[in-house]
C-alpha cells in the first residue's frame, strides 16, 4: 500500500497525541543556539530529525549584534506549511514546529538608563493611580489557587522602552501588571514569589529596569522560560505572537493562566477544561481587553487529556530554581488550595500529586493498535493513547 502523505500523517500523529513540543526538543534548540551550530537539528512532529542549515554561518555573515530567535508554528500554521511543503518541495525543516530565525540587529532602546527608570516609574503610578491596579486585584483575589503557588513566568509582553509610543505604553502597562500579580500572589500565600519574563525582543536597558523591579529576564531565545513552568507557575501573557497555550498543553500544567488572545487548537480546548474561568467585563481603562484568569481544577477525578505530558519530566530542573523535582511535582502536599482567602473544604485533599498518579497509569497502557501503513489507529482524538483516569 502506497505511503500516507505528509499532511495525513502529521495529523493522525497529532490526534494520537504526539506532542508538538516536549521539554527535550525546547532545550535542545536553545543549546544548539548558545553553541552556534553549523547546522540545527529540528525535531518533526513524528518525532524524526531534520536539519536547518545555519544561515549566519554559511553565509559567512559575522557582523556585531547577530542574533537569532526561536519561530513557533502553531498547530493549524505547522498542518498548511506541510501541506504546501509537499506540494512545493519545500525543505523539511520548514514542517517543524520550531525553526531558527535569524537577525543582525538587536533591538536597542535609545533610551538612556536614567530616562527609562524614571519612564518606568511613572508607568507604576499611572498603573496604580488610574484603577488598572484595583480592578487586577479585584479578579485576581478571586482565583482558587494552590497555596504553594510561587512562580510567575511572563511571555512576550514586549519591550517596554522600544518601538512606538503605544507599545512602550502597553507593555510597561503589563509589566506592572505581573509585579501586581506577585505581590497578590505574596501577600495571600506568604513567601517569595519569583517573577521571570522572557521576550526576545528585551534590549538591554529593558533587562536592567526590569531586575531593579524585581523581574528576571530569562536568557535565550524564546524557548527557555516555558521551561520555568511547572504546577506552581503562574502564567501571564497578553497578546503573544507565539502559541502559549498550545506550547504549555504539551509540557505543563500550570496553577493559573492569564491569556487574552492566543492561538487555539483541539488540545488547547481540552486542556482548558481542566481549568476554570474567572471573568470580568472589560473596562473602559483596562487595555488588556476583557479581562479572564483561568486556575486549575483540583478534583478527585479527573482525566488527563494529554498523557504525553503526564512524565518524570513534566517538573524538571531549571536553572535559577533551587527546588528538586519531587519538591515541585508534591504540587498539593498540606498546603491546599486558597479560593481567595477562605479556608478549604476539608473534601478537597491533595495528598498525592495527580500527575504522578497518572504516570503509573499510562505507563501501564498497551502500545496502540496500528494499521497496515505503521499508523496508530485512532478510534477517537486521542482516547486509547491517553485514557488515564485519575483516581
């Protein structure tokens, strides 16, 4: 029997669950950008290799100030792209859901440093002044968080001192809005709460001004901070030019998530029903448009739609986290969940990390059936790769 094509394959690998993004394949291509490799060894959506040449390099291009970023296809932009790879004869590279970009120019601020502290500093009164601040506390004290929540990683929220005036505006707008966040998050929980941010575009005038307030941009080139993200993460984005969400259902399941417009796909839908919604009409003085906190679901029962996540590397070290592995995978342990500031029903017991629970599950699950071209055959979305019920 002739071979499947490309396009049918990639999307029966995506209905039987195959991730489009693991945590090996994230690192691995923010090693292979601090190395500078001749050439980028791209994981497919079957989990093969193909090879993106190094561009800078083979072009012989050494000017000051190179740099690259990390390009994240979405599920419906990586599904057209091979469609039209096939058709075109495009390099196989180009059908991955991550590929290298490169650019000659940093992007500089022609702000001094004095200038953007005090540019800063007045964003933070504008932000506390003008209602933005009272109306985030207002939503986010209602989040029923877990009280071992101790992490906030902020995505592409731009450069706060480039571009136009407007953007500088709305990203230092947002910036303020995650310290807000963390000092909420503090304040009902106790404990140092972390913020990182990372966005490829931070000059670095931005990432001075940004660790003086208490947030640390994270080195790389867009792949690292979704290696922060565990079950005690917060995450903030506004409007990324990234799928977020369709990244994070792959690897993680964050405590909370706060998205105003994202890319969306079948899996991200599943995993937002494990969530619930907190929602508020939008403001006339709230530009984050209208304002929804999604927090995690903690049930007795409750099944896990993505079980490829559901392994020992869901929590994995990374760096600047002191906590091991078992410490943060132990999400629940006698800390409980807060629902704003009320005690918990004393029904709801987190005794055993339910993701660990579900790794001894799915481990035990029959490989799927295959057809005669090698292909899992799929009765429904994902239902005998990943059933793992939770008990």
């Amino acid at each position: 029997m002739a071979s499947l094509c490309p396009f049918v394959m990639a999307s029966r690998y995506y209905d039987a669950g195959c991730p489009l993004f693991t945590r090996d394949s994230l690192q691995a291509i923010e090693d292979q950008l601090t190395r500078d490799d001749h050439a980028f060894s791209l994981r497919t959506i079957n989990d093969g290799i193909a090879e993106q040449r190094n561009s800078l390099q083979a072009n012989n291009i050494n000017v000051h100030g190179k740099m690259y970023h990390i390009d994240f296809s979405n599920y419906y932009e990586l599904l057209a792209t091979i469609w039209h790879s096939q058709l075109s004869n495009w390099p196989a590279f180009m059908a991955c859901s991550m590929i290298v970009m490169s650019s000659n120019e940093f992007n500089q601020s022609r702000y001094r440093l004095k200038e953007a502290r005090q540019a800063f500093n007045k964003s933070l009164r504008d932000w506390h002044e003008d209602g933005k601040c009272a109306l985030l506390r207002e939503h986010q004290a209602r989040l029923r968080l877990p009280r071992n929540t101790n992490r906030v990683v902020c995505l592409a929220l731009g450069d706060p001192f480039s571009g136009t005036k407007s953007h500088q505006y709305r990203s230092r707008d947002q910036h303020a809005a995650a310290l807000t966040i963390a000092e909420i998050l503090q304040q009902r929980f106790g404990g140092l709460i972390e913020i990182l941010a990372q966005d490829p575009c931070y000059s670095t005038v931005s990432k001075t001004i940004l660790r003086e307030q208490g947030i640390e941009p994270i080195a790389g080139h867009g792949a690292k901070a979704f290696l922060a993200i565990n079950s005690r993460t917060f995450v903030f984005t506004i409007c990324p030019s990234i799928p977020v969400r369709q990244i994070v259902a792959d690897i993680a399941r964050p405590a909370g998530i706060h998205v105003f417009i994202d890319a969306d796909s079948p899996r991200t839908r599943r995993m937002m029903q494990e969530y619930e919604e907190y929602r508020l009409a939008p403001a006339s003085n709230f530009e984050f448009g209208q304002m929804a906190f999604y927090a995690r679901k903690y049930e007795r029962k409750r099944s896990a739609s993505l079980p490829h996540i559901l392994r020992s590397d869901v929590d994995q070290d990374v760096i600047g986290v002191g906590q091991s592995t078992a410490e943060r995978d132990d999400v629940d342990s006698d800390d409980g969940v807060d629902d704003g500031g009320e005690e918990c029903d004393s029904d709801f017991e987190m005794g055993e990390a339910p993701a660990l629970v579900a790794v001894a599950v799915a481990k035990e699950k029959p490989p799927p059936e295959v057809d005669e071209d090698g292909m899992p055959m799929i009765s429904s979305s994902i239902d005998h790769i990943a059933a793992a019920q939770l008990l």
